[in-house]
C-alpha cells in the first residue's frame, strides 16, 4: 500500500479501533487510554501515515499552528521554555511558529496578524505588551484569541499567565546572603520597562528593609541581561568607595559577566566578593566558581503555558490571572560568609 493511500479508516481497522478514536490519537491524545494510543501510534508509524494537515483546516476552519511571540530567541530562559512548549504542541498535534520580535511593537503585532488572518490558532506571549488592539472599554476576553503569557507580568488579571513568583525569589536570594552576614548588597537589575525586572527589585528592598539595611542608592544598577553588560555593571561597583561584598545579578548572563571582571581584577569568588544570579540557565553549575542563583522550573513553565493554550483552544475555560510555579534557591560555590575587613 502506498503512503499516500493510507487514511484514517486504514488505520483504525489495522489497530482494530473506530475511526474516531485514531482521530483521537491524532488531536487530542490524552483523551485515550496509554494502551490504545501506544497500539495506534505504533501502526501509524510503521504505515508512514501523515495527517492532511491542509484538509483538517478546511474542514475545522483551524490552522494546527501556534504562534509564539518572543522577544529574543537566543535568550536561555525563553529557548528552556520553548523546547517543552514544542513538545507539548507536537503531541496534540500542533505545530510552534517562532516570531523573534526583537522587542519592537511592529513586529509584536505582525505575529500576532497570524491568528487574526487565520495562520494561527492561538498565541504564547513572552513580553508583557499586548500585541493586539483592544478597546479599554469592552471586555478583553472577546478582543483576543486564546493566549497565555510566559513568564511576564502584563498588569492584567484577565490574561492567564504564569510564571514564578519574582518578588519572593529576589527576596529570598537576598535573604541568604544577609544570612551570610552580607550587608553592603549590590543589585543589577534589568531594564526598568520589563515588569519581572521591577519585581525583582521590589522582592530585593523588601529583604533590605527587613534586615534594617540601609538602601544605598549606589548599589543598584541597571544592566540589559547580557554577559558584557554585567561586566560594565560590576566595574563601576568596584569603583565605589565602600565596594559591595555580594552582587545579586536580576539574570545569569549578567553574573557570569560580573564573575569574569572580577577574576580579572583579582578578586577571589565568595572570599572577596559573593555572586548571586537569577534563572539557573545550563551553563550557571559549570562556570567556576558555579554560580548560586535561583532556579525558574523553565520546562515545566513551558508545559503548564502549552496545557493552558490547549484547554483554550478546545473549548475549556481557563481561570484567567497569575499562575505561580515553585523557584528554588540553588547554592553553589559563587556565594559565601561576608569577608571581614
């Protein structure tokens, strides 16, 4: 028999099931039983069956892609995220379409076109802008497709979302390192217009102010979440004349950035100069000293953002509003007790 002969009706006698339920198997796999679908699968693959991807959107008036609007493709902590959201897709039978934005509006909303001209059935987002627009004054729920965002705050509590809690994380890294008997804290933050940047400074004060420190206005400093500009950043702080004894960097990037210019200058890690990051990416445990950070769970923010746009896309209601995953402080060897001078 010949590829391009073989349907669905094939199928199902082969595997001794109805029709339906390899249509099933095919769009919504986790409606069957682990048996049945193991039985179908393995069928489907050695017939070389593909689904006639053009002939289902005719016929369901849906396209089987998702678009993900993300503003770098290149960053560590959204490629985490994709990988499982790809798998999830791929499972349900939906295919990812990657709009690297490069942070600019127009290309924000070019993405989003796709599922308003029917090229996408719904959208991930990883900025906390809306791509679409919207009338202030209607409800937001019949403006937009399914969509749910990725680890950004977007201010809105009718958009599902999910992500770690950021206030809690930067507040309990710098609670460590006040445990450490730190108490000159640098922070280099994010820019000052991505919402989870902001939020790791709220959770950065509130340690501060609990711990009765003095809020230095010269130890906070603002990166953009690259290697380099975390050596920028960590080369005006040793300028100061009370240098810091720990720098907690908003992103793992930028720490390792720090780390490097340190160890250029001669400044031994935790002894002289304690570092702490954020995101725990691949490379945090294999740069020497390893880097202490706080761990975001990226592949299973990835799956809860897929599982939520699926239950979207067929039909289900999903609570909207802030979903928060558990973070967890990775120690390593990068931090330590403050040095006594």
């Amino acid at each position: 028999m010949f590829v391009a002969t073989v349907g669905i009706k094939d199928i199902a006698t082969l595997a001794k099931v109805s029709p339906a339920t390899v249509s099933r198997v095919l769009s919504s796999p986790e409606l069957v039983s682990k048996k049945t679908l193991n039985k179908v699968k393995k069928i489907i693959d050695e017939m070389g069956y593909r689904p006639n991807r053009i002939g289902a959107s005719l016929r369901t008036r849906k396209s089987g892609n998702i678009v993900a609007i993300i503003p770098d493709i290149t960053n560590p902590v959204n490629a985490g995220i994709i990988r499982a959201i790809e798998q999830g897709a791929q499972s349900a039978g939906y295919s990812i379409l990657l709009g690297d934005t490069q942070g600019l509006v127009e290309r924000e909303r070019h993405y989003a076109d796709l599922v308003t001209s029917g090229q996408a059935d719904g959208v991930l987002l990883f900025c906390s802008r809306m791509p679409f627009r919207i009338d202030p004054t209607l409800p937001l729920s019949g403006q937009i497709p399914p969509m749910v965002n990725a680890n950004e705050n977007m201010g809105n509590d009718e958009i599902v979302q999910v992500a770690v809690d950021n206030v809690a994380a930067a507040k309990a890294a710098v609670d460590y390192l006040v445990a450490q008997g730190h108490k000159r804290i640098a922070a280099i933050t994010g820019p000052d217009d991505i919402p989870s940047s902001n939020e790791r400074l709220q959770g950065y004060f509130a340690a501060l102010e609990e711990a009765g420190l003095v809020l230095d206005p010269d130890l906070q400093i603002a990166g953009t979440y690259t290697v380099d500009s975390g050596v920028n950043c960590a080369e005006k702080l040793l300028l100061l004349r009370k240098r810091p004894t720990a720098i907690f960097c908003f992103n793992d990037e930028m720490a390792i950035g720090v780390m490097k210019l340190l160890k250029k200058q001669g400044f031994l890690i935790p002894e002289d100069v304690s570092v702490m990051g954020f995101d725990d990416i691949h490379y945090a445990e294999y740069v020497t000293p390893a880097l202490s950070t706080v761990h975001q769970p990226l592949k299973e923010i990835g799956t809860a953002c897929i599982n939520l746009l699926l239950e979207q896309l067929r039909g289900n209601h999903v609570p909207p509003g802030r979903q928060f995953l558990p973070f967890e402080l990775k120690l390593r060897a990068s931090t330590g007790p403050a040095p006594h001078f």
